[in-house]
C-alpha cells in the first residue's frame, strides 16, 4: 500500500485557525435566524398537550384577535402541501414510514406535535396569542414507557424485506456460542433518551420569492436533501428551491432529518405572503427535532480462561415513533471489532407515541459501544486479566465478520499512546482499592469505531482574474471546520497559499454534495474538492497550450497571476491571457468524485480508544472525570487543531452520555418532565477535566486520495464505557443505566 | 408570555404603593426566576415592578450585625471581603447557586423567593397544586426525583431551591420587610413556609410586601464552616441535597454548632436536634454521624427520592468533617 501522503510540505496537517473564525467570534457569520429580509414576520408554534388521539376542537378566535396577528393556521384552515396526499420518507433518513404531516388532519401521535402555528409582527406577540389558543382533545390511550411495552418490538421493515440488511439478524458460527464458553456473563445495558441540544437552536427563515419559488434559510445538515424534499412537498421544480444554510451552530445529527416545523414555516410564510421567521424555544427542541433513543440491551458473552473470546451475543431494542421507523448500527460493531468464532446480533425498535428520533453524534455505535465495551470490562474482570491484555487477546488482522482486509487499522497504537499518557499502570486490579482521601480512584477505557464512509460529491472550482481560486460545493459545515480543511486540501493540491483559496458551502445553487453525516465529509466532499483542483489545472493546462506542453498539469505553478512550471521557470505564462483564451471567462471547472471498488475489497473502519481516570466520592457519590485521553486512528489529519476540537467535543458528549444526560418522560401524561437546559444536564466546563488527544495520523490511501478516515463519530464512541468502566474499577460497583447519577453509588 | 405594564419607581415606599394598587402586579429584581416563569406561563402579572434600581442594595456593618441590602447582588455578596471573612458560610452558598452569569444578575431578595424547580410547577400543561390549586400534585405519584423528604403535604411535596437560604437559616439570620402596613421584622426561619393546605404560598409574606434587607449576625462561625452541594454536575444545578455546617470548636470539642439542609423540604431546613447533639462533644466522625442519624429523624421518600435518605446524612457527616478538617 502506498505509505505516501499526497501533500508535501503543504498546509495539510497544520494547525491552521479556521477560516471563519473571525466572522464566528465577532458575531458577522449569519445564522439562519440571522437574515434580515423586508416585511419579515414571526411564527411561533403550539404544541398539543396529549399524546395520543384527536383534536376535536381548536379555537384560534382570541388569538387571531390579538395584537399584531396575521394568522393562525391550524389543520383546520391550513393550505394543503400538495406533496402530503401521498408522502412518503424522502431520500433522507433511513426511516421507514411517513413523516409527520404538519396541520394535515386532527390526529395527535405525540406530546408537544405542533398544531397551530400563530404568525405577527414581533415574536413577542406571536408567542403571545399561541398561549390564547384553546384546543380540546379526544385522548386515546398513549404508551410511551419503554419497559412496559417491550413485547411490542419489531423487526424494521428493511430488515425483513432483506435478510441481508445490516438490521437483520445475524449469526456467525453457533447462534448464541458465547454460551458454551467455560466463562461466561449475561447482562442488560440501558442507556436513556438524550437530548439533541446544541447551542444554536432549530430556526427557519421562509419565503416565497415567487408562488412556485421558495427560499429557505434552514438549520439543516443537508441543503441539497432539504432542497429535493421541499420540492417534492410542493410540487415545483428543485431548482427553484433554495436552501441556504451557510453557518450551522452545532447539528450532531438533528439537521438530518426535515421536521415538522420546517414546513409549517413554509406554509405560514405562503398564507400570509411575507417571509416567516421561526426559531424553536428550547423546550420545543426536546419534541420537535429528533433524539438519540432509549436503548435496551443485553449482551452474552464468554471467553476460554485464558482470554480467548468464543462468542459474543449482542441484541438491541431502540425506540421509535408510531409513524416512522427509525433504526441504526447499535449491534454492527460487535461483528467485527473482536476475533470470536460465534457472533449473533439481534436488533429490534419498539414504536412508542412519542416523536420520531434521530442519528445523534456516534449514532448507534456510541449506543452498542456502551454494551459491548463494558460487557468486554465486566469479562476481563471476571478472568482477572487487564481489560487492555484481554482485548489484544482478541485483537484481528482482518475483518472477522467478512474476512476482508482492514484498508488500515493502528488500533494498537491508539492503545498504547492512550495507556503511556493515562498513566494505565497506576490502574488497580482490584476495584475500590486505590484511594485519595474521600475519594476512589479508577480507570477505564473504551473502544470505538465507525466505518470510514465515502460517498459522491462534486465539486466546482474556479480561478478568478485576481488567481484567488473559489471552491463550492453544496456541503455543510455544523462545526468541525469543514470549510477550513478544504481550503487546506485544495491549497496544497493547487500548490498554492491557503489565503488565495476561498471554499464555499450550504447552499443548495452549488454543485450537489451529500449531508454533512457519518463523518464522511473530509472524506467525500474533499476528495472531491482535490478532483477540481487537479481538473482545474488541467484545463490551465490544455489553455496554455505549447507554453507548458512539455511538463504535465500538475508541474503547474500558479504564483499570483502568474502560471510557470515546477522544473522551468522559464517557461510561464500570464493568466490574464488564459482568460482571453477562455474566451474572456474566468477559468472554471466542476468534477464529480466517486469512491471506487475498493469497499469491494477491503474493510474500512476509523477506531477510537478512550482512556479516563475518575474520582468517586464515597459519600456522596459524586463523580469527576479528572484526566481523559482520546486515541484516534482517523487517517491523515488534515488539522491537527479542528479534528482535535472535535475529540475534544466527543469526548465531553461522552461525560455527558455518561454521567449527566438522561430526558425523562412523566408516562401518565405521556410528556417529558426534563425539558430545560436545568433540568436536562449536559457537562458544563467544570465537568471537562484536561483531555489529551492523540492521533495516529497515517493515511488511509484506500479510503480516498487524501488518506482520511473520518473523526466526528468515533470522538465519542467508546468514550461513555470508558467511564462506566472506570467508574466500576473505582468503587466496584457496576452501573449498566446510564447516566451514573451520585444516587447509584451511594 | 403574556402583555404587562412596566414601571420602575425610584423610592420604595412607591413600589409598596404601586404593587398594593394593582393585584396582579409583581416586583422584579434581578428577572433571573420570574422572567423564565413568565415565558412558560407560570406566572402571568399583568404589572412589573422594577425594584432593581431602588437604594436597597447596600451592605453594612454594625454591632456585630451584617445589613445587606435585598438588591444587593448575589456576586457582590459572595465576593466582599467582609462577608468572605466574617460569613464565609454564606458566601460558600452563594458561589454554589447557579453560574456566575446569574449571580450578577440576582439579587438577595430574589434569591430568598425564587421559586420551587419542580418541572411539574413549570409545565402548564401538567397539574399542579402550587401553580393552579386543586389541579392536583403531579409530583406526587410522577417523576419525584428532586422533591421533598420532610415537611411536605399531600398537596405538594416540592423543594425550596435556594443555596443562600439554607446558610441564611443556619446563620440566624432576619428579614426586614416593608408594607402597606408598616415595617416588620421576620426570622429567617419563618419566611419561607410549609405547604400544607396552601402550597400556591410559598412565604408567609403579606400581599405587597417588599423585602428591603436581611440581617446576619456575625457569630463565631468565621473558621470552621462548610456548604456542601451534592449535584448532577459539577456546577450549575440544583442541589440533590445541601449541608450548610458551622462549629465553633475549642481544643475540638464543640462549643457550638448550625447544621441546616437544602433540597429536602419546601423550606431551607434548619436541624436543632442535631445541632444539640453536637455540642459539648468531640469534633470526631462518629460524633457526626449520630448526629446526621438525629437530623434525618421523621424523614420519609417517594418512588423516585429515596436515594436522599443515604445521601442526606452522608452529605451531613462529610459537610462536618469538610468544616473541621476530620479525615
Ligand atoms: C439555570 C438556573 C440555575 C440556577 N441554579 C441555582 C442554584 O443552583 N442555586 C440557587 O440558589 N439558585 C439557582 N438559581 C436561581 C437564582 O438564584 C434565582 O433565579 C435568583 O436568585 C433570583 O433572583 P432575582 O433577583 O433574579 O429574582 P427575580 O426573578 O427578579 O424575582 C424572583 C421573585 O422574587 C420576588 N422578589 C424579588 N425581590 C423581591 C423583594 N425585594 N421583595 C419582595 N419580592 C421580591 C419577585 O417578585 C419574584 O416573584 C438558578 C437559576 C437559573 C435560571
Ligand atoms: S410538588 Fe408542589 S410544585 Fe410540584 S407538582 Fe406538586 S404541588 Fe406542584
């Protein structure tokens, strides 16, 4: 394999600021909220109170009367979306079913579903008349508590129609081996619903340019996704859609899916003829916008008394709605991650009348990490072997589930950086022994992985009279810096400083590029950028004609608004003349890129290894992480500094998984009880203690020309086990429900 | 959130004037507690009153006797120099209320009434006896995690959720109030009340009535003082349950000891049982430990709180060894 880097002595790699991070800082970047289109107006929406069942009355009287209304739309006097009558899941989601049809008709399917949005002049007085709207209901029994409806889990639809989809059942060897193993556990793992909740709040500006012409300015992950779904929803050509989604404030998942109030902005914005602001209240984002769901697990597992793993049994039950089926990879990981002769792997979802969630950061795999990696802890415990020995007892070469080869895989690197800066040698066998005066102190760690995705994207690149060269693509950036690395690929692969390349995104115009999902970005859209690059040097090339016909497209040097060759710099030319050449137009090129047949023959996968150290109070119970350190194997780090920012992230999301989040739902009245940011604790500063990021840093030239793998998932995959798994080595006591709260260590 | 009338007097004696007007009127100090509950619907007046800017936020010190002022801010409190060496309880508990963005903003009058954090109270669409009397307690038989293990009703079994007022009550402090009818002095103890048949009253407060100061007697306890909070997170969350300790120790034996809790009951809970089991007796942790069996006497959980009856005398025992210094 070629060990090569693509770029030498560039900019990849460095720790370069982001390019926008002055517009971030000082408040210029702008948000979807943040347009300012003449004759605005603000939308504010009304939740239903039950569950489940039917509105039998609303009245909007009050509330149309109300100072400063323009409209109250509700199911009853709402424009029909033409692409309701038959709508089906779009391309997005892997759902199956039918998204929630908002204003469609009077049925209730879960607590807080929109059914009247109030338009006016100032969101005051929007908010306002929604308290004045009255509705009555006609309540159906409602089951939304996870454990009392268990028996109504199902095999997703996908699974059953191909019994090779990767939500199928699944055996490898003897079903259920694990239990002819001389040692062997059984143990179930819980981990709650957690709350998608980034700094920036769900917001849409809608407007109708023209009434087949609608542009949105929509908190989404993809612009080209929302663009076709909104097209389909009202029948108009896509191109007459436009998404615009230029600055993201953090996503992890929830920009994947389009929810209900998107479309009741949209529909407001055409009632009333004017451009409809409408920003989600804090509370609306624990109903309206998906969720990571409450997952039940159980795990068998058995090992020979020397450590050799015989068989693992992995099943998993994740919530849904009643309307869609929302499934991930929470048991794939248990087939491949360690060397065992027997795999069985179940996964159900249990449809509950509650919203429909979605892929959040490390989606299913942080989920099954959990089990899978404490069950391997619980294991190595059980056979008094380190819980690090015991998993390079079952390290694998290749691919245990396919037996392919890995395209990479320096998961033992990743071990032993983790273990040298944790300091893994102070770590007792025993659990409860190591003590500093009120406090127990422990270790753990925590695998995690993600496959390294590539899918199509394209690209444009263009080269301005001034030599700056501009990219675009229809990607997104919700926070890693997206736009950042790209203008870091493109300026080496253009040889060229980063300050001539500009790189722009979230926008639908663009050329089409996937959502910014499953870590793939770097390793889709940048491959794709790195094509344009190469093309646009090409037709630099072809335009010069004899200047540089000696030496190939890529010998060029571009300095300024000049153009020589590497090994002649005699031979150059102006590029003010190309541009006469081109016919007095700018030189532009727009490529696809698309991933090869390599997935046909390899296995690829970035792994993480999380290692912590945690203090648990005797008395009180309380936790504090004090030292954690992430391990990625993530390829060629295109910026140390944003894909660090990004295992720093992971890794507080994983604290957060770990010991404070947790939604709860009060199931008489079928209604979450925690739905603040007081009341639902994610990890403040005070809960990150230092964190130490490590990269292997070797390119994966299997994955794609740059040799990325992707880092936003496995940042916090594995990261959650890891503090269980310390948790446990500090005190003794085992807590499979997440979050570990002070009362369960008391 | 519903339309309201702003006005912002300048002496006090026309805010009284102005909130006996007008039933359905408010004052507003720092906005921190009651803005939040008027975006949810929780509280809907009609009128606020702005008392922030009124001249009660001094700080004084005469005979022995801290003065601070309701409008004194939370920050300024926990910060001064005097209060650091003189009441270092208190400070304690006020740096662990909230984040320090709020302590800017909050006042001390604020802080004493802010109300319960029962998420059944902030939801309007659930019952709840405190916010719309006889709709019923949804905590009672719902998610009762953070609720009341002393003191409570079958009407409302909510927490009081202020930090300050657990140090205040174990401080002896009083509060001054003017009204309508005149200025009156409360102890600190009998502000705050027990639900009962009435949990919509928080205070035994009259209609109208504006706190001007609280007062705070130096005492010994300068040294030998600890607020413990036992949270979900390192900071910015309410407690599970506090301990808000002070001792005055001499060669160590207690000379004298305030032992109060937060979290347990609609009130900051002041332990004089277990305050008189210390005294006279060696600063030890057997010491200590009777004397959390002595407070935790009579205390009763529900479904989801009955962790607070290990973790409330563990935080007793492990606030007093913080206040000595026993290992
Ligand atoms: C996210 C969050 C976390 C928090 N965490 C904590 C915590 O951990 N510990 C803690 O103790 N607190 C916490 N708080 C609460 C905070 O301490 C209070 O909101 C604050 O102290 C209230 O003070 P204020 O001046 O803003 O009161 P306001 O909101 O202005 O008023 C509160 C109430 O008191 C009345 N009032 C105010 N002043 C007077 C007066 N002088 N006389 C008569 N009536 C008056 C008002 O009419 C109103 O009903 C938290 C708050 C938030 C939002
Ligand atoms: S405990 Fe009190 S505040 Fe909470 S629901 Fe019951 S009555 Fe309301």
């Amino acid at each position: 394999m070629n060990e090569q880097p693509l770029f030498k002595d560039g900019v990849v790699g460095d720790r370069m600021n982001r390019v926008d991070g002055r517009l971030k800082v000082t408040g210029a970047a702008q948000y979807s909220a943040e347009y300012q289109l003449p004759g605005l107006v603000h939308g504010f929406l009304v939740g239903s109170t039950i569950a489940k069942g039917r509105i039998k009355s609303i009245d909007t009287k009050a509330a149309e009367r109300a100072p400063g209304v323009l409209a109250v739309i509700t199911h009853v006097n709402s424009i029909k979306v033409p692409g309701f009558a038959n709508r089906s899941q779009p391309d997005e989601p892997p759902t199956a079913g039918q998204p929630l049809r908002v204003f469609h008709d009077e049925k209730i399917l879960f607590n807080d579903q929109p059914i009247a949005i109030v338009v006016a002049d100032t969101l005051e007085r929007a908010r306002y008349a929604a308290g004045l709207v009255k509705t009555q209901y006609e309540a159906d029994q409602h089951a939304t508590n996870f454990n009392a409806h268990m028996d109504r889990a199902k095999v997703p639809a996908q699974a059953k129609k191909n019994p090779k989809s990767p939500q199928a059942d699944h055996d490898r060897g003897q079903v259920d081996g694990y239990k002819t193993a001389p040692v062997k556990l059984e143990m179930e793992y819980v981990i709650p619903t957690e709350m998608h909740n980034p700094m920036e709040l769900q917001s849409i500006i809608a407007h109708w340019e023209a009434p087949d012409k609608l542009t949105v300015y929509d908190k989404v992950q993809a612009v080209k996704g929302t663009q076709r779904a909104f097209a389909k929803d009202w029948g108009i050509p896509e191109q007459n859609v436009k998404v615009i989604a230029t600055f993201v404030g953090g996503a992890f998942g929830n920009g994947l899916h389009n929810w209900p109030h998107e479309t009741a902005a949209i529909i407001a914005a055409k009632t009333v003829n004017r451009p409809v602001k409408l920003v989600l209240t804090r509370e609306q984002m624990f109903t309206m916008v998906g969720y990571r769901p409450y997952t039940w697990q159980r795990i068998g597992i058995g090992a020979t008394p020397d450590g050799k793993l015989v068989g693992i049994t992995h099943e998993a039950t994740g919530q849904t709605s009643t309307y869609e089926d929302f499934t991930e990879s929470t048991v794939q990981q248990t087939r491949m991650m360690y060397q065992s002769p027997n795999i069985s792997t179940r996964y159900r979802i249990l449809p509950l009348d509650i919203s429909t969630p979605i892929w959040m950061r490390g989606p299913g795999e942080a989920t099954g990490a959990f089990a899978l990696e404490s069950a391997m802890d619980e294991l190595a415990h059980a056979l008094n072997l380190d819980p690090m020995e015991f998993r390079l007892r079952n390290y694998t070469d290749t691919d245990p589930d396919n037996g392919k080869p890995w395209s990479t895989k320096y998961l033992k690197e990743c071990y032993q950086m983790g273990a040298e800066r944790i300091g893994w040698k102070n770590r007792q066998m025993q659990p409860g022994t190591n003590k500093q005066g009120d406090w127990l102190v422990g270790y753990g760690m925590g695998v995690g992985t993600f496959g390294a995705n590539r899918g199509s994207a394209k690209a444009g690149a263009r080269m301005l009279a001034n030599g700056t060269v501009v990219l675009q693509s229809a990607t997104t950036d919700i926070g890693p810096g997206t736009g950042t690395v790209m203008v870091q690929l493109a300026a080496d692969a253009l040889g060229m400083p980063p300050e001539k390349v500009r790189f722009e995104l979230g926008n639908s115009l663009f050329p089409d590029a996937p959502s910014q999902g499953g870590s793939a970005t770097v390793n889709t859209v940048g491959s794709a950028v790195v094509a344009a690059c190469a093309a646009l040097k090409e037709k630099l090339y072809q335009l010069a004609g004899s200047t540089f016909s000696a030496a190939k497209p890529a010998d060029i040097v571009i300095k300024g608004t000049q153009l020589s060759l590497a090994n002649n710099a005699s031979a150059k030319v102006a590029y003010a003349d190309l541009i006469k050449q081109n016919n007095g137009q700018e030189v532009a090129v727009v490529t696809e890129s698309k991933p090869g047949n390599e997935r046909q023959k390899y296995s690829m996968y970035s792994f993480s290894v999380h290692f912590v150290e945690v203090h648990v109070h005797q008395l009180t119970g309380e936790v504090r992480v004090k030292k954690m350190v992430a391990c990625a194997d993530a390829g060629t780090i295109v910026n140390h500094k944003t894909a660090g920012n990004q295992m720093l992230g992971g890794a507080v999301g994983g604290i957060g998984m770990a010991l404070t989040e947790g939604a709860m739902i009060d199931d008489r009245f079928g209604r979450y009880v925690t739905k603040d940011l007081a009341d639902y604790h994610v990890p403040v500063h005070a809960d990150a203690p230092a964190i130490e990021v490590a990269f292997v840093d070797k390119p994966d030239l299997i994955v794609d020309p740059m040799g990325t793998k992707g880092i936003g998932e496995i940042a916090i995959i594995g990261a959650a086990p890891a503090i269980a798994n310390a948790v446990f080595n500090a005190t003794g006591k085992r807590i499979r429900e997440l979050p570990i709260t002070p009362d369960k260590l008391i | 959130m519903n339309q309201f009338q702003y006005v912002r007097p300048s002496k006090p004696k026309a805010a009284i004037d102005a909130r006996a007007k007008d039933q359905n009127s408010q004052f507003i100090a720092g906005g921190t507690n009651l803005l939040d509950l008027m975006k949810r619907g929780v509280m809907n007046p009609e009128r606020l009153i702005d008392i922030s800017r009124l001249p009660l936020d001094k700080l004084e010190r005469e005979n022995n006797t801290f003065r601070i002022g309701s409008m004194a801010l939370n920050a300024t409190v926990a910060d001064d120099k005097q209060v650091l060496e003189k009441l270092p309880l208190l400070a304690q508990a006020l740096n662990a209320g909230a984040s320090a963005q709020l302590r800017n903003m909050a006042t001390i009058g604020g802080n004493m009434l802010q109300r319960t954090r029962c998420p059944y109270f902030y939801d309007t669409a659930l019952p709840c006896n405190k916010r719309e009397p006889g709709s019923g307690c949804g905590a009672l038989e719902g998610y009762n995690r953070m609720h009341a293990i002393f003191g409570f009703s079958d009407k409302c079994i909510a927490v009081h959720p202020s930090d300050m007022s657990v140090a205040l009550v174990a401080l002896d402090a009083t509060v001054l109030v003017s009204g309508p009818k005149g200025d009156r002095r409360i102890p600190f103890g009998e502000l705050h009340r027990l639900p009962g048949d009435m949990p919509q009253k928080d205070t035994t407060l009259e209609p109208g009535e504006l706190i001007t100061a609280v007062e705070v007697p130096e005492g010994p306890f300068t040294k030998n003082v600890h607020y413990l909070k036992v949270r979900e997170r390192a900071s910015y969350a309410f407690a599970l349950v506090s301990v808000a300790a002070a001792l005055q120790l001499e060669n160590n034996i207690i000379k004298d000891a305030r032992l109060a809790m937060g979290g347990v009951a609609h009130k900051p809970w002041r332990l004089t049982e277990a305050e008189k089991s210390l005294v006279g007796k060696p600063a030890t942790e057997a010491t200590f430990q009777a004397a959390a069996a002595i407070a935790m006497q009579g205390a009763k959980a529900f479904k989801h709180n009955a962790y607070k009856l290990k973790l409330g005398p563990n935080a007793i025992v492990q606030a007093l060894k913080n206040a000595t210094n026993v290992a």
